[in-house]
C-alpha cells in the first residue's frame, strides 16, 4: 500500500492555532481586559429574515410526503442555478445555466478543480495568498512557482511574459490583502492566459465587497474570459453563508483545453464525486438573490463596509501604509514601526487588546504586514482604532 | 496545460438517463397506465418530525445574532460526533470521537478518500457494483481488479488469497444486491486485508436495514477491523436524508500505512478541501440519534421492510431466484425465463408497467439480474406484486 507521499510535504500551519492561544493566554492573564478580534475572515452578523424565511419554508417541505425533496440534481437546482444566472446578467455578464454548478462553497470546489488537470502543470500562485491554493496543490504532487505581491506592485502582481504557466490562481478583491484588479490588469491576465492556453482559477469569493462600479465583480466581465477562466464563488461573505454553506463554480462551455471541454469534465467529476447541496439550503441560497435577499445582503455589506472605511481612516491619520478596504473587507497594513509581522501581533494584543492577523502566516512576502478584517460591529471596530490611535500616533 | 487524461477513459454511464426515457416513451404511447417505479434507490418517506423540528430552530438560530453559527469545523460539531459515536456505542462498538468526520454523504467521502492514496495501487472491487468506487479510481488512473460476485457464492465474493490488493471496497447490505456478508466472512477479509497490509474501504449505508442481530452493521464489529478499515455510512437511507445530505466517515486511529496515519492524512485532507456541513443539517442530522428521532426512523424502515418482505414473497411463490430483501431495501433477482436484463426491463414496463433497474447496468456479472427496490408505498409495492404474479406464474 502506497500513500500518496506528497501529504509528508505539507507544513502544518499553526497560524490560527498560534492566535488562539496567545489570545487565550493574555485574557487568562488579564481577566479584565476587553479583548476585540479582528482576525479572523468570518462574517458576525446573522441570515437575513428573507433567507430564514425561504430556509424554514424548504425545511418544512421535507417533513410533508408532497413536498419531499430526495436526491437533487448533482450541479444543482434549475431555480438556484437560474437565479445565480440572473445575478451575473445584472451586471452584464452572461452565462448559460449549465456554465453554473452550485456547490457547498467555494473551498471544497477550489481543492476539487483540481481532479480534472495532470500532476505535471505549472501553477502560479501569488504570495501572500490563502493557503488552499498552495496546499491542494502540494497534496498533489505539482510544483509552484510564486508571484511576488508587494508594496511596489500595490500587492497586485501582473504576468512576467518569460514564465510559463498552465494554472494561475487570482483572488480579487484579495484575501488577505484587499486589493483589487482593475479591468486592465485582468485583461493583461487574460490575454497572457490565453496566450499560453492556461487556465485561470479565479476567485471571486469577495465580489459583493466591490463598490466601484469602474472594477469588475467577475472575471466574465473581462473579454476573451470565457476561453480560459474558471470562477469560484461563494454565498459565505455576500450573505452570511460560512456556517451555512452554499457557492456556485462557473465553468463556461468556451473553456476547452487539451481535447477536453472543462464543463464536461467538471460536470462528470461532480456526478460521481458528488450529490449536490441540501435542498433547504439551496432554497435559502435562492432567496439571497431575490430583490428583497439582495437589499437585506447590501444591508449588511455596508455595515462591514461602513468598519473598512474606519479602519482605513484611522490608517490613513496615523500615516501607516495600507491596501484593501475599500472595495474589501480586509485591510492589509504594514506594521509599525518597522515591527514584524508577529512582533506587531503581541504589540497590539498586549497594548490595545486588539486581535489581527499576522501576514507572515500567508507567505514570506508577507513578514513585517498585518492583516485586518472588517467583521465586527461597528461600535467593537471604532473602539479598536481609537485604542490604535492613542497608542501608534 | 495537460489535462487529466483518465477522463477519457471512463465510460458515459447512460444507464438511468436511458431508463428514464424508455419509460417516458412508454407513458406517452399510454398515457393511462399507472407506471409504479422501483428502480431507484431513493427514499419516499419524508424527514421525521422530530428531525424536521431540530432542523427549524437551527436556522432560526441562524437568523439571530445571539444563535448564529459562522464558521464550523471542518470534521463537524461534536454535538453531533458524539451523537454518531454513542449510536456506534449501542451496538457495541467503541469510537474516539476524533476517529468520526461528519460529511455532506458517503459518495463524497468515498471518492475523496483517494486523495490520500497512490495512483499506483491495487484496486479490488466487486462485480457488480455501486459506479461510483470503479469510476473514482479510473478517474484517477489505477487499474481495478475485478471480484465476481455470482450466484454460486451469493453475490458475496470472499478473499483469493493469490491475488494481491492494496484497496479493497466492500458495500454490506450490498447496493445493488442486497447481499449482506456475515460475521466469519467478513472476519476473513480482515484477516485478508491485514496480511496484505492492504485498506478496506468499507461502504456502510445501508446498515439501518440490517435486523438480524447475528449479521453486522459495522465493519468494526470485527476483530482487527480497526486496524484497517475505513467505513462511510449516510442519514441517507437510514433517515431519509438523500436531499438534505449529511453522512459520516469513521477513520480509526489505529489505522497506519506506509508510515502514515490515515486519520491524520484524512484530517488534512478534510481541512484544507472542505468547511463543514451546514450547521442546520448537522442539527438535524443530531436529531436523527435522540431516542426519538431513532425510533421514527425504525417506523420509516419498517415501511420499506415490509415492501421488501411483499417482493422477496412473490419471488418465492414464483421461484424465481433472488437475494437481498431481508437485511436490506434491494432485492436482486435472475430475470425470469431467461431474458437478459433490458430484455426483462422492457417486458416489465410494457406487460406489468413495472419499472426496475437493469443488472447488467451494474457490471458484467449483472447480466440476467434485475435489481428492485423497496422504496415505494406498501399499496404500491403490493399492486407492483400483484401485477407480477399475474404476467410470471
């Protein structure tokens, strides 16, 4: 019996494990003391009632003989699938139904994209970056070569024309950093894509954050897309779907590569590996994207984004470097002072109790930055800048 | 950019898609004849109230901030690993509750467990069989070696000990024969498996159907077993839970290969490809475990049990040969008057407007079988029977 080897490979990451017992730690020491996290990437603020409503509606059909919902299909219903359709057409991007598979979020489909292409393929991935890219892909065996994402290229990093590529993962808006491609830096990806028939895993699992009309939500918004570029997305930060989980994976029917059409592949990897999302939570995804849904999700939005807009605020007073926020719920800061990343983590926690992300755990382009996140009340996240204020200003 | 040429290995499987058409082809040409289907192995019962109940205030739960569940782990809650350990307890059996990883359904599971493993292993798989273990390893180009499975051994083939295996898959109360291995001959797979060093992969579904005590529900009610088996078992069937998906996967701590821990690896595997069943199913899905929600799930098998009792009673009566029905919702049976499988289909549909699933559909060997299922009215089944002895006496 051979194990696939490549799992010895993987480093454990002790990133959030690490936070959580230095949080731990300092509150047993300080009992008193009024700690605000800021760290982790997860939303705090409940479905909305329209959601509720269509969730309980489905759940009380599965108790009745005439509204029982058995096995669905695999790449979801028509009326989730139809509405996540008419979401991409409100903002001119146009897809067939059967470009759409809906999925129980974004993480389990970005690991298993990954069954339909060879073990020998070049993959670009930037870094920082979330470290699912990088681990699916050493599970499987294939080497990575890294994009620099740095303060020079505004942590945007563009295709280098001598590097060959087969995979290129892209994340805008970013998770960790925040920043977000503009239409010419995608279109530069795209063509640079197709000129080397690679395929883009593009992660749009932050779109609903973008508020300038003039950046793109989706990488379909961007020409010649459809020939090269797979898109995750997911209801998790757009409706407080994390612990409720619910995506959608778009694999247009123009993507073919090496004899294969993409859709097809994906369509069969999923018919065997997979038997479609609960048929409540598909009825709460659907409701998401009624006009009511999308109103109460925005809603929402702008309370996260309402804590972007302090956060960067009280940066931008203090004269600390940063991007995201704007267009994101993450705010990507160099740290003060010329601290590392981790140095800065026990300087704020010890300091103004306040929890962020070190960006050292994202990768080594990211020692000596800090990641922060917009998920908290308002009234928790204006008191952690105050807090910041008095003590680096 | 290389493709996963295994793809192209695998057979389209037109096996339900053609059943489905046959039948809408029959029902137009007659559009008054009542079709009863027995083909497909999905419940009709819906979700027990007790279950249904859980399940509601779950997602009011989600829907306040007080309640709101984000972010779950990815190997489940232990509200509900526990509730899957104590059910493991009351036969008998003793689990860690880290040896428990809650999934959105076997399949899933079943085909994901193959990350962890080789490409270069040997493969054993029963004929005929459930699709899904045969095209999971041709999509990941390992080479099968098939185990008959016939009439002279009941449909429940033991271990050759001159052939070599590495992964071995065993389905007991079988799909698609309703075949269910005894104590002895599953002891001597264990015994087989861990001369080998090899991993059963344990498919475990249909186990609510087992009632005699003398046969096992569990893997792990062998000696050894622990030491190198994997089991996937589902709510599926048990509870009805085809399309509200929740299962489990038990991966013991005393399982080692090549140097590894197969839960460790598993563990990783689900952290970094996976973020949890939703929160509300996994309430649910607890649910299913409290002594009620147990005992109206032995009421909806009860109704399933007595359709399999009118089937396996008319094959009596007409001595046709079968097995299945007693320990398990499918009974397979040798066609009549020696018609090949669509042979029988298509006399079924057209003379007793029956509809059943071809064996030869699951593999050479199911050639001249024909699979029933028990998922039906007790009126329907008992017409469906009627009609039989009618057309076959």
């Amino acid at each position: 019996m051979k194990m696939n080897h490549y799992y010895a490979d993987l480093e454990e990451s002790y990133l959030f494990s690490t936070i959580a017992k230095k949080v731990e730690d300092y509150q047993t020491g300080h009992p008193d003391s009024k700690i605000i996290r800021m760290g982790i990437g997860d939303v705090t603020l409940p479905l909305p009632e329209v959601v509720v409503s269509a969730f309980q509606a489905a759940v009380l059909e599965q108790g009745t003989k005439a509204g029982f919902h058995g096995y669905g299909p695999e790449q979801g219903y028509a009326f989730l699938r139809e509405a996540v359709r008419n979401y991409y057409m409100s903002y001119g991007v146009e897809l067939e139904m059967e470009d759409i598979f809906i999925s129980d979020g974004a993480k389990s489909d970005v690991g298993n994209i990954l069954d339909l292409f060879d073990r020998d393929n070049q993959v670009l991935i930037p870094d920082p970056v979330y470290p699912v890219y990088r681990d699916t892909n050493l599970m499987a065996g294939r080497e990575i070569v890294y994009l620099d994402a740095n303060m020079e290229n505004g942590f945007l990093p563009l295709p280098d024309r001598r590097q060959r590529a087969d995979l290129i993962y892209l994340c805008s808006p970013n998770n960790p950093t925040g920043a977000v491609y503009n239409r010419a830096q995608l279109q530069d990806w795209v063509d640079y894509a197709r000129e080397q028939e690679a395929v883009i895993l593009f992660d749009a699992a932050y779109e609903a954050f973008v508020s300038d009309p003039a950046l793109p939500r989706s990488i379909y918004e961007i020409e010649g897309a459809r020939e090269c570029a797979v898109e995750f997305c997911s209801l998790s930060k757009t409706a407080g779907f994390t612990g409720t989980r619910c995506g959608y994976t778009v694999v247009p029917h123009e993507l073919n590569r090496g004899g294969f059409s993409l859709r097809k592949l994906w369509l069969r990897r999923q018919t065997t590996k997979f038997n479609g999302v609960s048929y409540p939570v598909q009825k709460a995804a659907a409701a998401v994207f009624s006009l009511e849904g999308l109103a109460a999700c925005r809603a929402h939005i702008d309370v996260y984004r309402k804590n972007a807009g302090t956060i960067v605020e009280t940066l931008n007073n203090l004269g600390i470097w940063h991007v995201g926020g704007v267009n994101s719920p993450y705010i990507w800061m160099k740290c003060p002072r010329g601290m590392d990343s981790w140095a800065f983590f026990d300087d704020l926690l010890e300091r103004a109790n306040v929890v962020g992300t070190p960006g050292a755990g994202f990768g080594k382009n990211g020692e000596g930055f800090f990641r922060l996140t917009a998920f908290n009340t308002n009234a928790n996240t204006e008191e952690a800048m105050q807090r910041l204020w008095e003590i680096y200003a």
